[in-house]
C-alpha cells in the first residue's frame, strides 16, 4: 500500500509547479493597462505600508511620487519573486525524484528559463505587451537563486531531519 501511495503521489508534487505556471500566463494575458494597474495597485501598497512602518506623513503628490518612482522596481521584482517560486516548484519534485548537483540546475533551469522564454514570447500577442529579453535575464536570476534555496533546503534536510531515518533503516536492513 506505502509502494502504491508513494507510485500514485510523487508524480503529483509537480502540480505546485503546473498552477505557477497558469498564474505566470493568466498574469501575462493581461493587456498593458491591466498589468500596470496591478503593478501601480501594489506600489501604492508598498508606499502606504512604508508609511505606516515608519511614520512617515506623505502628501498626495508626494505619494504619488514615491508610487511612480518604484513602480518599475515593483514590476521586475514581481518577475524575479515568481521565477523564484516556479523554481522552488519544478526543482523540489526533481529534488524528491534524485536529480542533484548540477543536473538539478540545469533541468530546472532549462525548464523554468524555457517557459520565461515562452511566457515573454506569448505576450507578443497581448495587447500592450511585448517581448523582452531583458525580463528573461530578470526571470533567471530569480531561477537561479530559487534553484539555490532549493538544494539549501534539500541538503540541510539530508544532513539533520532525515539523516536519523537514513541511519535507522540501514541498521534494520
């Protein structure tokens, strides 16, 4: 029944990684005018929540200011936080799987870089959108840096939480 379980459930930690990339196409779906709202949405989130942290008093202009000055920061850090969690997604279930070391970042990084690729050329078609090579490079770093996290989390985990079962269950062989 474990073997079975194990057979039917380990194909299914991909899934994390199939619903962030229909989050990353439904956002890039959206036109120009929707995004940037969004984008400006979250800005003025940001401004108001500096506000609020620091006691800083922001005149209308002012935060309107501040909003369009971090704007373009908000938008690519959005680019590179979600490349950071796709990676996390895809490179967890081939971590589980047995992929390590470098075949670990070359598989996911060849997908999760592969579908930045796609994602970008599929807003060629969007209205108000195009094609960057640019978000591509920003994407990567996030990649890059979730594929990081993952092989962290994946070590630590051997060396201290499952090193006592890899211990116990050799002993009872």
């Amino acid at each position: 029944m474990k073997t079975f379980l194990r057979i039917l459930l380990k194909p299914m930690s991909f899934l994390p990684a199939v619903l962030v990339m229909v989050l990353i196409f439904r956002f890039s779906a959206q036109t120009g005018t929707e995004s940037a709202k969004l984008s400006l949405k979250v800005s003025r989130y940001v401004v108001s929540g500096t506000e609020h942290w620091f006691g800083i008093r922001f005149t209308e202009e002012q935060l309107e200011q501040a909003v369009d000055q971090i704007h373009y920061y908000v938008r690519k850090c959005a680019h590179m936080g979600i490349y950071f969690i796709l990676a996390v997604s895809v490179a967890f279930p081939l971590y589980v799987y047995g992929v390590r070391g470098i075949w670990l970042m070359f598989a996911a990084g060849l997908i999760c870089i592969g579908y930045a690729g796609f994602d970008e050329y599929h807003q060629s078609f969007v209205a108000g959108r195009g094609p960057s090579v640019k978000d591509v490079a920003i994407d990567s770093v996030g990649v890059f840096l979730g594929i990081i996290f993952t092989r962290i989390i994946g070590w630590t985990g051997r060396m201290t939480l499952f090193k006592p079962l890899s211990k116990k269950s050799r002993t009872e062989d």
